[in-house]
C-alpha cells in the first residue's frame, strides 16, 4: 500500500483532506441525528423528514465527501495516472458541501404537503448537480489520459456515470414534487434513486477500487478477474432492467428478474472477495481490513432484507416498510460505513506520512504510517459501531424507539473516536526519531 501511494501522481494533500474532515464531521452529525430523533426513525412511511434527513447527511455529507477525497488520492492508484485538475476538485469539495448543507436543512424542515416550498431544494439540487458535474469531468478526464485497461477502471468510472445519473434523477424528483409533469409514482421514483445509487454509485465503485486494493492490502497475485465480468454484466443488465420497468410499466414479475440478476452479480462479487480472503499470503488482519471484512459479512443482512422485499411488497403492512428501511440502512450504515471507516485508515495515515517523511526515507528515522493514529481506538469504535448497528436493526425491525437510540449512543461513541483520530491524522506534526 505504501509503494502504491506513494505515486509521484498524488495530489496535495490540500485537494484530499477536506474531503475526509467534512465526512467525519457529518458522520457526527448523523449519530446525534439518531441518538435525540430514534422516534421518528420507525414511522411508517418513506416521505420521513428526519429519516430522509439521516440518509442524506450519510449519503452524501459522509460517504460520497470522503468517496471523493479518497478517489482524489487513489486514481492515480487505480489507474495510474495523475488528477486532471486539483483546482477543480477544490471547487467541487466547495461547491459540494454547500449543497449538502443546504439540502439536509430543507429536508430537516420539510413537511412534504402542499404547503411545502420547493426552492430550495432546487437552488442546494442544482449546487450539488454543477459540483458533480465537475467531479465527474474531473475523474473522467484523468482516466481518458490512462493507459491501464483494468477490470476495476471499468467498474469506477460506470460508478462515476451513475452518481450523475442519480443526481439528474434527484433533480428531476425535486421538479416533479414542486410542478407534477412525470407519469410515474413518487415510491417508483424514490426506489429508481436508491437503487441508482445505492447499487449504481457505491457498489460499482465499491467493486472497481476493491479489485485493485484488495490484493495489494491481503498480497495475493492470480485472481478470478472473469468472475468481475460477470459481476459487472448482471448488476448493470439489473439496474438498468429496474429503471426501465419502474419508469415504464412496474410489474412485479420484471422487477423480480431485475432483482434476481443484481443479487446474482452481488453474489458473483462476493465469490470473488472470498478467494482473495481465502488465497490471501497475509493472513493477520489489522483494524482497518477487519473492518472491510465486517462490511462484507454485513452485506448478508442486506441481501436477505432485499430478497423480502423483493418478493413480498408491501405484505405485512408497516413491517414490510420497516423491512424496506432495513435494507437501505444496512446498506448505508452496514456495508458502506463499515468500508469507508477501515478505509480511512488504509488511506488517510499514508496521505499525511507521504506529506510529511517521503523526503526523509533514508535519511533518519521516521514513524510508520499506523503510528500516526491510536490502533486501540479504532478497536473500540470498531466493537462499539457493530453494537450500534445490531441495535440498529434490531430496534427498527422490531419498532423500539429505546433500542434505536441505544444505537444513536453508540454510533455517537463511534463517531467521536473516529473523529478523534481522523483529526490526530490531519493535524499530526512532524517529528524525527533518532537512529
């Protein structure tokens, strides 16, 4: 990892920080989301103002922030090649920001009735569209100019073309609900942006970085690479099935198929992660990488929420809704946090390490890059986010509001430590230690 980083193409750690400042804060944000409003996390609807609230402050304010830091820094890993722009990409993180603050303050207030104001949705819609824009021609341009033709490049930049996807589709939510003109029905549409991003965004990107990371954090060389052929093949004929039928003509028949073609690319995926874990030559794991094997662990809860809701819309009433919540949040707050948490510490200690000792390799002794956060507290947060996730789930199942904020205590917890060391990381000082 450290000779992978160390890439002459990283850009300043100026581009990729605050990146990683902005998502550890908005991760804190959300756990005190949960924690003072866990009674409105259970109600039964999908139009839920603090619920919508809690995934958009993840969504976007803490994972897709810290995404776009951390592929800032990896694409000259991924694809070998230097970032188009680092002016650029400092305006999207501006840009971005502003738009995530603002749309998570009118969702926060928002009644969702014929009183409700839409412009502000539309004015923090279209920030966060231009800011996307730009990433996207931003990241796009500096993979045209790559000449490795990898498996895992595919995967990321059709992630990329999704995000804007999801976001035009946001967009055009936002119009639809101020001034009706679409002949499709609000749940469609909501399940036609959850599904582009969740699976279209995070999951292709998810795949593409991990093909490349993952054999270089556990060492090991031959893998199946056609099994993310296949992968990529079945998740994009499913997505793209369920867009069309949901925009179309929603009969449950053609959204089961779609569904049983994105759970068999999931699947195919997951063979995949297992025989690298399986065929691995590093076989002690460190916090981070237990944490990536958490995610994936977690990724059986959400197969089995989507697989009932699949096939049993809407049949036990409330509890299918909550069921519906389920599968979005272990998603969201399962799989996709527990990666981005571990990932933060196979990334974010080599930005700062390669700032401050790259120069000095050689020349005196320096500390190693886990030396620049506490591993112990990464440990705790790592057994207080799995308790907080299985009260999660648990409490939103079941509709316990004292069990859901059980949960928003300890992601609470878990946010502050990790906060804690995200700010040791950034703010560390150079220090030489003598031979």
């Amino acid at each position: 990892m450290q000779a992978g980083l160390s890439t002459q193409n990283a850009p300043s750690p100026s581009v990729v920080l605050p990146h990683f400042v902005f998502g550890a804060l908005s991760f804190l944000t959300a756990s005190v989301v949960m924690l003072l409003y866990a009674d409105s996390l259970i109600l039964p609807f999908h139009l839920n103002s603090k619920l919508l609230t809690l995934t958009h402050i993840s969504i976007l304010g803490f994972l897709t922030m810290l995404i776009f830091g951390a592929l800032y820094q990896l694409i000259p890993v991924v694809m070998e090649v230097k970032l188009y722009s680092e002016k650029l990409a400092k305006t999207t993180f501006y840009l971005f920001g502003t738009g995530v603050i603002i749309l998570v303050i009118n969702f926060w207030e928002a009644t969702f009735d014929a009183s409700q104001n839409w412009l502000w949705f539309e004015i923090s819609g279209t920030i966060i569209l231009i800011a996307v824009i730009l990433f996207v021609f931003n990241t796009l341009k500096s993979a045209a100019k790559s000449t490795v033709k990898t498996r895992g490049n595919i995967f990321v930049k059709t992630a990329i073309v999704y995000l804007l996807i999801t976001i035009l589709l946001a967009i055009t939510m936002i119009i639809n609900f101020a001034r009706p003109f679409l002949p499709v029905s609000v749940i469609d549409l909501l399940k036609m942006h959850m599904h582009l991003g969740l699976a279209g965004w995070f999951l292709f990107l998810v795949i593409g970085v991990s093909s490349k990371l993952m054999p270089m954090f556990l060492i090991i060389h031959k893998l199946p690479e056609k099994l993310l052929d296949y992968s990529y093949y079945l998740l994009n004929a499913g997505l793209i099935l369920l867009v069309v039928v949901l925009s179309v003509y929603p009969t449950q028949a053609a959204i089961v198929v779609s569904g049983i073609l994105m759970l068999a690319g999931v699947l195919v995926y997951l063979k995949y992660i297992h025989y690298t874990y399986k065929h691995r030559f590093r076989k002690n794991l460190d916090t981070g990488m237990k944490y990536s094997a958490v995610a994936f662990i977690v990724v059986s809860i959400v197969l089995v929420a989507g697989v009932i809701s699949l096939l049993f819309p809407g049949a036990w009433g409330t509890l299918s809704i909550r069921i519906d919540i389920v599968y979005g949040m272990s998603f969201v707050l399962g799989f996709l946090t527990a990666l981005v948490l571990s990932q933060t510490y196979k990334t974010l200690p080599f930005i700062i390490w390669l700032q401050k000792y790259q120069s000095k390799v050689g020349k005196e002794k320096t500390p190693m890059p886990h030396e620049l956060y506490s591993d112990r507290i990464a440990k705790i947060h790592m057994q207080t986010y799995l308790v907080g996730f299985a009260f999660l789930i648990t409490g939103e199942i079941a509709g316990l509001v004292w069990l859901i904020q059980s949960a928003g205590a300890m992601f609470l917890i878990t946010a502050l430590l990790y906060n804690y060391n995200v700010f040791k990381i950034v703010l560390h000082k150079q220090k030489s230690i003598k031979k």
